[in-house]
C-alpha cells in the first residue's frame, strides 16, 4: 500500500457513502471486542495484517484518534477493554477496512482507497437511543436467524455474550426455538446507527429451556435475581460450527477409530480464541499433532486446553483472566483445516464440554435492591409480552 493516511477526514461527502469495489469480491469480516493488553497495532497484526499494513492503518488512527481527542495517542498505547471493532480482509488477507468504536460517540474508520492508500476518520454523529424490541424464530443459527428478522450480525454477538455462560448457540440450538430481545437502538443523525445495550432478552429453547437476562446495574440476572456470570464460558471462541463432537470418531487423518477426548470448532484462521475462566498457563508451545497448543490450570481441579493454534499471546505461568485472547484459531499440528481443538479436564479426567455444568456464581441482587430489581425486571418483561417470570420474587 502506497500513500500516507489521511488523518483529518471526517465523515463527510459521496466518498463515505459510496460502494467500496471490494464489496462484491470474497472477503473476511471479524468483529471482536478489544482484550486486556490491545493496541492498535496488535488489533491488526494478530488478526493476520502484514506488518507494514499495520503500521500505517495503526498510525493513521492514532493520529486522527490524538487530534480529536487533544492527548497523546500512539499506535501502542493501550485501548480500554471491551471495545467494540471490525475489521475486514480481502480473500488473501490484505487489509480492506476497519472500525473502532472506543465509545458510542467516538467512532472511528479507517478504509483502503482504490489507490492503495488508506483514509482514515472520525464519524460525526449527533446521537440518540431508542428502546426498541424484536421477536424472531430459531432457522439454521443465531446470525442467520437475526438477520432474518431484520436486525444486523452485531445484535447476534452481542446477544451471544449475554448469554455465553448459559447457552451455546452452536450445540444447543434446535429449529423452532425462539427469542425476544428488548434493546437500544442508535441513532446518528436520525439514522439507525447500531446498537447500544441489550436491556433484557428471553430465550425460549427445547434444550436449554426458558433463559432470562436481565440488565440491572451494569450486570445481567435472570429472573430470580441471580447474576448469569458464571466461572466458565460455555465456549472459547465465536463459533460457526462444531466440526467434530466429544467422544470415539474415524481420527480424519490417521483413519483409525480413537477417542477424541475434545470438541473441534470450525472457524477462519486469526479467529480470536478466549480462556475460559482464569487460570494459570502450564504449558503454551508445540505439541505433537495439536500444533502451538495452551494448556491452563483453573480453580475446583478444572483444566482447559487450546490446540491447532496459528498464535499465541501468553507464556507458560502467565496469570490469565476469563475471557481474556490467549491465542487465534490456525491449523497448526495434525489439522485438515482451521479449526480449534478444545479439551476440558476435571481432576484430571476428560469431559465433554458441551455437557459440562457451569459453576453457577454466588453474586445476587443484594436485598435492599431487590425491589428495584423487579421493577426493572417486571418492565423489561411487560415490554416484551411475559409478565410472570419475577411474580415468584414479590411473594
């Protein structure tokens, strides 16, 4: 890529609105949050952008980023955790354009231009909110079902992270399962703009059964008033697809019938791949047939293990956090494709981690807030047509 970045664009005129060529032709899209450690440098970088490519789209933002805000900004300089962005790649990886959004009303764009050099901006936007609901069936998977409804990819992943420690929208999804969710919508400039925060949602499945969150205080409960955090995430990653389940199966490359003591996860490489509850790093290398493979030792006798790996961002004894980026989905080792091999442990025995109970966490709705609780919840719920889920609290 040629050119420097143009640092003082904004949002204005044909070319912000106009059709990128690319936009017919293969492409990749990642949307992620931002983890512990992330720069804007290694946003792009761990997520397969070469080096140099990196370093320009990286310094482009930082300096719109640093004129904006009138302080110091880097391309190294930490982000805040759980920032929003997007990132999308050409098929043969080269960057095409990207998104963060370190809060709703500082977002910013960067884009490839037809002569390789790259723009970059900051969205002027007037913002509102509007509470707003949506109703929608289970057809194949929660991205195509919310698509189908008529909302964006983004409320499906947000969805995913309210409920990551009670449901997997992979495994535990069946046709005819269905969901209400009650949220924000932003508007900019009295456009829909995205969303804000998902303020209550019911799920309706055969499998899991009747599933409540329930926004109160920055935190989600469900209807008894019990916080949905849990010590382990029911999966490590965004997943498309469980590839290969738990248990005896043909091995696809030795074609010999062996126990596969995990779950393989399809996903495209640079996939981030998360901890799924903190822990201590015993081992992050190459072993034999998984590849750079993570092993991480938890509390109550549990470990996980991360294999086929393309990278790795931590080192054996480094402390980790739940849901904290330890390495990116590859097909490193003994691999047909990129996917993630996950394994499970307790007391050192195997388990399938689709079947596993997750350790339901001791945080509640304290008393004195109880009431408010259940007046936030009962309206949540009224919006949404169920009014019976906080009855059993006001006995």
């Amino acid at each position: 890529m040629n050119g420097p970045a143009d640092a003082s664009d904004s949002e204005t005129g044909d070319e912000a609105g106009a059709k990128p060529e690319w936009e017919d032709e293969g492409f990749v899209e990642i949307s992620e949050v931002t983890g512990p450690d992330d720069t804007l440098y290694s946003l792009l970088s761990s997520n397969e952008v070469d080096s140099s490519s990196a370093e320009e789209v990286a310094s482009g933002l930082a300096a719109v980023i640093q004129t904006t805000s009138g302080k110091p900004f880097r391309v190294h300089s930490p982000l805040k955790p759980e920032s929003r962005y997007s990132l999308t790649l050409d098929g043969k990886g080269r960057f095409l354009k990207a998104t963060l959004e370190l809060d709703e009303s500082r977002v910013f764009h960067a884009m490839r231009k037809p002569d390789g050099s790259i723009r970059c901006w900051k969205e002027d936007v007037v913002l509102e909110y509007k509470t707003e609901a949506v109703s929608f069936p289970i057809h194949n998977n929660l991205i195509a079902s919310v698509l189908r409804a008529g909302e964006q990819g983004n409320l499906a992943t947000m969805l995913s992270d309210v409920f990551k420690w009670d449901i997997d929208f992979q495994s535990e999804l069946m046709a005819g399962d269905r969901c209400k969710i009650l949220f924000e919508r932003r508007y900019a400039d009295d456009r829909p703009s995205g969303y804000g925060r998902i303020l209550c949602s019911v799920f309706y499945g055969r499998k899991t059964g009747k599933k409540t969150a329930i926004l109160f205080n920055g935190r989600y409960y469900d209807e008894t008033g019990a916080e949905l955090k849990r010590n382990l995430l029911r999966t490590p990653l965004t997943t498309l697809r469980v590839t290969s389940k738990f248990g005896k199966r043909l091995h696809p490359i030795h074609k010999v019938w062996r126990k596969h003591n995990g779950v393989d996860y399809g996903a495209p490489t640079g996939t981030p791949v998360w901890s799924v509850a903190k822990g201590v790093v015993t081992f992050a290398g190459w072993a034999r047939g998984y590849g750079r493979y993570v092993c991480i030792r938890h509390d109550n006798g549990i470990e996980s293990r991360y294999g086929h790996l393309s990278r790795m961002f931590v080192r054996k004894g480094q402390i980790v956090k739940q849901h904290q980026r330890i390495g990116l989905v590859g097909a490193s080792g003994e691999a047909t494709g990129p996917h993630l091999d996950f394994q499970l442990l307790v007391n050192g025995k195997h388990v399938d981690p689709l079947k596993v109970k997750m350790i339901r966490s001791v945080q509640t709705v304290r008393a004195p807030l109880m009431p408010r609780f259940i007046a936030v919840a009962n309206n949540g719920l009224a919006r949404l047509g169920d009014l019976r889920l906080t009855k059993q609290l006001q006995q």
